[in-house]
C-alpha cells in the first residue's frame, strides 16, 4: 500500500511537471511534448496531475479529447482503485 500512494504521488507530480514543461516551450516556440506522452502519463495513473496541470497552467483546455479524455481516464482509474483495494 505504501508503494502504491508513493507511485501515485510521484506520476501524479510528474503529470503537474510535464503539463507546465510543455506550457513553456508552447510560450518560448520550442519542440512540444507530444500529446500521446500526455495520455500515456495519464494512462499510468497520472491522470489528476494532468487535470492539476490543465487547469493550474491552463494548457490544452480548448482540445475537447482533454477535456472530456483526461477526466474518464480518472473516473476509470478511481473506479480500478476502488475495487483492488475495497
């Protein structure tokens, strides 16, 4: 259980990290990260720091696949939570 809100911690600060990341290359013109990286940090558990980052850095909130992928992904991910561990 431990390990487990450890990891949670840490993809979920990584996601916050990353959405701020790209926020500043899209400002300074720069290489972006890649959308798919996005949803695969996301997809590892990752999907409130995402959410965090969209909205704190308000970054991709005009695409409708974050707006409405990101928030399923968490409904998802807190409804496997729940069953593993209830």
């Amino acid at each position: 259980m431990k390990f487990l809100i450890f990891y949670l911690f840490a993809i979920n600060s990584y996601g916050i990290y990353v959405m701020y990341s790209d926020k500043e290359k899209a400002r300074k013109g720069q290489w972006r990260i890649s959308e798919n990286r996005l949803f695969i940090v996301a997809l590892l558990f990752g999907s409130l720091g995402i959410m965090v980052g969209m909205k704190k850095f308000r970054h991709k909130t005009q695409h409708y696949k974050f707006i409405y992928g990101i928030p399923s992904i968490f409904l998802v991910q807190l409804y496997l939570i729940y069953k593993l561990y209830v």
